[in-house]
C-alpha cells in the first residue's frame, strides 16, 4: 500500500485535494481503485493535522501520513525540538516510537537513535519519512521494546518512554503502572541499558505520584504551549539520589523562558491588593510552585489559597499574564448590580465559591470585551471583585 500512495499521480490527487472537502469528496469515485478510499482520505485528514501542529511533515513533499489518531497522539514540532535539547550523548532509543516526531529532533543531537515501534505499518511509514527528512541516523526497528532490549546486547546513552494509558476508567487520576509500557516494573531493564532515561507523560498525571513512582528522578519539566500544559517531563538518572530540579516553560509564548524552580522551603508574603495583578501561566500553576513565584518575583500572594500575585511596581517578564487594577469592590448585591450587572466583561474565579457560569448566569454577564474582572478571596478572607485591564 506504501508504495502505491507514493506514486506521483496518487500524490499529484493528494495535493490538489489537501483542501478539499472531505466529506463532499468521499462522494466522489474513488480515481484510483487499487487504493482502498478511506486510506486516500485519511491522507488528506491526517495531513491536515499536521497543519499547525507539525508544519516540517504538512510542508515537506512525499511524507507518508499514518491513522490520524497517530498524528493526534505524537508530540507537537514544539515540545519535541523542547524535548531534544535536555539530551545528549551518541545514542538514543524510543521504547515507544509511534509516528516518530520526537525522533527526528532526537536525531539532531544523537549519533544514532532507535525508533522501536510494534506496528509494522506505523514503522514502515516513519522509515519512509525519516529517508525524506533526511534523517540518515535514525534506525527503525519493528519490535516490542521490552523483547528488544531483553535479548539485545545493544547499550545507549538515553532511553526515552512515552507511555500510554491503557482505559480512561480511572477518569484523571491513574498510575503510571495503569500505562504501557509499565515503567515502574521496566525500570530496572532500562537502567541495565541506559544511565539516562527520559520519560513523558500526560499532564494529567499528578507529579507528585509520579515521583513515588519513579526513583532517581533528576529533574522534571512542566511543558506548556501557548499556556495549555501539554506534557510533564521526568528525566531519570541511575546515579542520582537527592532532590529533583523542577522546571517550567511556556513554549510559542510571549516568556517562553525555561524557569528553574528548586528552593520549596520559602513561603510568598501575603498582603492587600495594590497596582498590579498577575496569573501564572499554565505551567506554573500544574507545577504548583505558587509560593516559589511569589518569592523570585518579589510578589505578594492574595490569599494562601488564591494562587494570584499583587505588587505596587509593575514587574516586567512575568510568566504569565499581567494587569493593572483599576477597581476593586465587595461581592455584594448593591456594589455587584451597578458595576457589572448585564455588562461584558472576561470572568475568572480564583479561591471563590461560585463558578465562572453561576456568576455570570447570576449577573447577566456576557464574555468578552477588554475587561478582566477576578472573583477572589483576598488576604483578609473577603470575597472581591477586582476589575483589570491586561497590560501586553
């Protein structure tokens, strides 16, 4: 079937139709009936996905698309290039291969790197890909990693393990043993194969049961993009045996600076809300380092548990979203009717006891415009209202 989408008429259709309406064109007859239609279409969907996420393989003539959900599933061009440069060493090997995304930038700094995947065609599809990107030095194998590295007597520098869960039955909490491969139980096997292991999971997963988890935990990197928490990075040192270094970053942001954040013994001053007000972007708020941030940007907190930041000079390069207040009043009917009542404004609830749609179901509040109004309980345990512009 590889070699069938690869033929420059087949592909001439694919490109002419990258824009095309899938639907209105599965209507159509199928022009090249040795191709079985869904996979013409999914060509076009997969690619399609590819768009934002992975602008190298939608931009680049003669890449081979797998089932979509690959695509769906793969590390974006982003955190893989993030994910690339906490490596180093001549070899690497993927226990977990999949549509290869990570490999191609893993290959930009490795000798050699090992793409294991247990799908033939899913393997079949990345070594093609990898001959167009000209990744000479990535080696995909067809294999089950644990059987691979069980019988091989092949040593690498790095392994890297993006584990999958196996159901959702356990909703948002689950265990890395609930995945597979099961790293806990394969530790040891990689250990034996690797002084370095790198492993990615959901930011679903809750860091701290992942550090129960996982001994010899060095670092771990909280990987935002564009301010949505895409991924918690662990990396695993055999020799290591103190306390991980934490970090965060928000990729394709305004500050998309990598924050390291080690002293978790200091506690951010609480006081009064002044000039400015700041939120903490995605990473930063999964990491929970919410008192550290306080401390390094010489911030004051609200409230212990409101996880929003107030200082009387603006601080610039915060990471996160700044505003300048401009009212503040008490959450009660006679200073809430006349503020906002039936107005527009961009809603958010920090430490309140009411959600963002009971407020504004409750006040007639429409979303949008260019003010921001925090429902938040201040350091006083007062339920207020401040009402920001947002400073770029």
């Amino acid at each position: 079937m590889m070699e069938t989408l690869l033929h420059t008429e087949v592909q001439d259709w694919l490109k002419k139709n990258a824009d095309a309406d899938v639907r209105l064109l599965a209507l159509k007859k199928n022009p090249f009936p040795e191709i079985p239609y869904p996979d013409l279409m999914n060509q076009i969907l997969a690619r399609e996905k590819c768009r934002h996420k992975l602008p190298l393989w939608f931009g680049t003539d003669g890449i081979l698309y797998p089932e979509k959900i690959s695509i769906e599933q793969s590390s974006s061009q982003a955190t893989a290039e993030f994910k690339a440069s906490l490596v180093s060493g001549d070899s690497l090997f993927d226990a977990t291969g999949g549509f290869g995304v990570d490999d191609h930038y893993f290959a930009q700094k490795m000798k050699t790197v090992v793409h294991c995947e247990m799908n033939q065609a899913l393997s079949e599809t990345v070594s093609h890909n990898a001959n167009i990107l000209g990744d000479g030095n990535l080696e995909p194998i067809c294999a089950d990693s644990s059987e691979f590295l069980t019988s091989s007597d092949r040593t690498f520098d790095w392994i890297y393990v993006d584990p999958s869960r196996r159901n959702d039955k356990k909703g948002k909490v689950f265990l890395l043993a609930d995945c597979l491969p099961n790293v806990p139980e394969s530790l040891d096997l990689y250990f034996e194969k690797a002084p370095n292991i790198l492993v990615k999971v959901s930011p679903m997963l809750d860091i701290s049961q992942g550090i129960s988890e996982l001994p010899n935990v060095s670092a771990i990197y909280v990987v935002a993009l564009e301010n949505e928490v895409k991924e918690v990075l662990f990396v695993l040192d055999r020799n290591f045996n103190a306390k991980p270094q934490w970090f965060t970053i928000n990729l394709e942001s305004s500050q998309s600076e990598l924050f390291p954040w080690s002293d978790f013994d200091q506690s951010a001053p609480i006081g009064s809300i002044s000039n400015y007000l700041y939120e903490p972007d995605a990473a930063i708020r999964k990491a929970g380092v919410f008192d550290e941030v306080g401390v390094k940007f010489g911030l004051r907190k609200l409230h212990r548990n409101t996880h929003l930041y107030t200082s009387d000079e603006l601080v610039k390069c915060f990471p996160g979203r700044s505003f300048l207040v401009n009212q503040q009043i008490t959450y009660t009917k006679s200073e809430m009717k006349p503020a906002l009542y039936g107005q527009k404004a961009n809603v958010a609830v920090r430490n309140f006891p009411e959600t963002v749609e009971q407020i504004r179901n409750k006040w007639k509040i429409s979303d949008g415009g260019d003010r921001y109004c925090f429902f938040v309980t201040d350091s006083t345990n007062d339920k207020i209202v401040l009402f920001c512009s947002k400073i770029s």
